[in-house]
C-alpha cells in the first residue's frame, strides 16, 4: 500500500467516526425534545434549536437573542444547561455536562430513562 491511500483512509475514518458522534448528538436533542412535547425535527434546524434549548429550560423564547452575544452566550448558555437539567430531574453535575460537553449528555439525556417535568414555569 502507498502511504498516500493509507494517510487518505485514516482521514476518511475520522471524518466517518466525527459524523457518527454528531448524529448521535443531534439524535440525542431530537428525543430530548420529544420528550418535552415539543418538535424533535427543531433539533436540526439552526437558531429553532437554540429557540427550542431555551424552552426546554423553561425560559423565555427572547432569551436566543441574548445567545447570539458574545460572551453572554457563555453565561446564557450554562444557565439554561442548568434549568434543562433540572427540568429532567438530574442534578447540577449533568448541568455542567450539558453544558460543556453536550455532544456527550443530548444522547444520555435523549436516550436514557429521564422524562420532562410537567411544572410551569416559575
């Protein structure tokens, strides 16, 4: 074998295993989604998923806006990873991962035994 196919094969592998690991992800929003009655196909649709994140965090639909600057993402965006997770019924650990590695928690979230709670919102 020359070493070009073999060099073009390992990045093949990866690029097959990365898309694996997103669609896994993206299904994992999709059932999370779904649990919460809302549109699980929001999941793959840009802006409507981070519409819909908010709402599964029982937070204003306004609230993307404030996703959308910089730095105030960052903040927005773990206070609602925490408001999701405790909406699953899961602690302030799963919070953390839902916000810093959430390509690893959608699918734990979306695929696992927790339902959404049905409360409104406070």
């Amino acid at each position: 074998m020359s070493p070009d196919l073999i060099a073009s094969s390992g990045a093949g592998g990866i690029v097959i295993l990365y898309l694996a690991v997103v669609v896994l992800s993206i299904a994992g929003m999709w059932t999370s989604f779904a649990k919460a009655k809302l549109p699980g196909w929001g999941a793959i649709i840009p802006f409507y998923n981070a519409y819909l994140f908010c709402k599964l965090g029982k937070r204003p639909g306004w609230w993307l806006i404030l996703l959308c600057i910089p730095l105030v993402n960052i903040v927005i965006l773990a206070i609602v990873s925490f408001d999701v997770a405790k909406n699953f019924g899961k602690g302030t650990g799963f919070g953390f991962g839902l916000w810093l590695l959430p390509i690893i928690f959608w699918p734990i979230l979306g695929f696992g035994s927790a339902t959404y709670a049905e409360v409104p919102a406070a």
